[in-house]
C-alpha cells in the first residue's frame, strides 16, 4: 500500500479517529487499513446504521465513513440521525451505490463527502483531508458531550 504523509487533527495534532461503519466485514478491515496507512486510529467498528449511531454516541469519532446499503438502517437514515444530534459530525459515505440521487440525498441530510467503491486509498486520503479541513466544524473540547 502506498505510503501517505499523517493526517492529524488540527486542533490538538493527535492522530484522526475514524468511525467504520459497513455490513461486510471485509469492507471494514479494508478501510482500517487505509486509514491507519494514513496515520489514523480506528476508534470503533459498526454493521449497521443502529449500532453506527450508538458507536458515534460511544466513541466520539472524528470522521465516520458509513456504508450507505446496511441492515436494520440504511446509511443515509443513520448519518441523518447522527447529524441530528451532533451537527458538527463528519460523515463520508462510502458506497458501491453511486447513483446521482443516493449521493444528493446523503449531502442533503448531513454527510460531508461521497467516495464510490471499490475505495481507492489514494481518493480517500483527498477525501479525509478536505473533510478535515473544513472548519465549519468547530473544534470539540476534550470530553465535551462525555
């Protein structure tokens, strides 16, 4: 895998902590490992939109990457519901469900960015660095929401 210079939180430079969230598990061990080729920390793992929301509440990721096609919640309801409740949420979809419409409804309802799969690293560490750059986020104070 290439090798990619560390994506770190701008407020404090500690490593980003990322929410995976995809009914394959396979699916998952891949982007765990892209991420942590991108200096990244997987702070928790979920395979469906349910257990996504409770992980997000659980865990406080930095970014979540979520699956939009999942049991019990589809992803888009379940980044919708975790927008709701944490608004400064980055969320990127990412799907093999690449239709024009799954893409507007998910931006519409909260995610930050969309990458299609099969997740090609060298696009997701784009993707990871522009979501974490936008500071229309503003930064979480250590445990606030604890």
């Amino acid at each position: 895998m290439e090798q990619f210079a560390p994506v770190k939180r701008s407020e404090d430079g500690q490593p980003v902590r990322y929410l995976i969230v995809d009914d394959s598990v396979f699916a998952r061990k891949n982007l765990a490992r892209m991420v942590e080729s991108f200096g990244g920390q997987v702070a928790g793992e979920a395979g469906d939109g349910v257990t996504a929301i409770s992980e997000y509440d659980r865990v406080s990721p930095d970014i979540v990457l979520m699956d939009i096609t999942m049991p019990q919640m589809e992803g888009i309801e379940a980044a919708e519901k975790i927008v709701r409740e944490h608004p400064n949420a980055r969320i990127v979809m990412v799907s093999s469900v690449g239709y024009q419409e799954n893409i507007v409804a998910a931006l519409q309802r909260g995610a930050r960015h969309f990458v299609q799969k099969p997740v090609k690293p060298g696009v997701l560490y784009e993707v990871i660095k522009y979501v974490m750059r936008d500071d229309g986020v503003a930064a979480r104070s250590a445990g606030a929401g604890a």
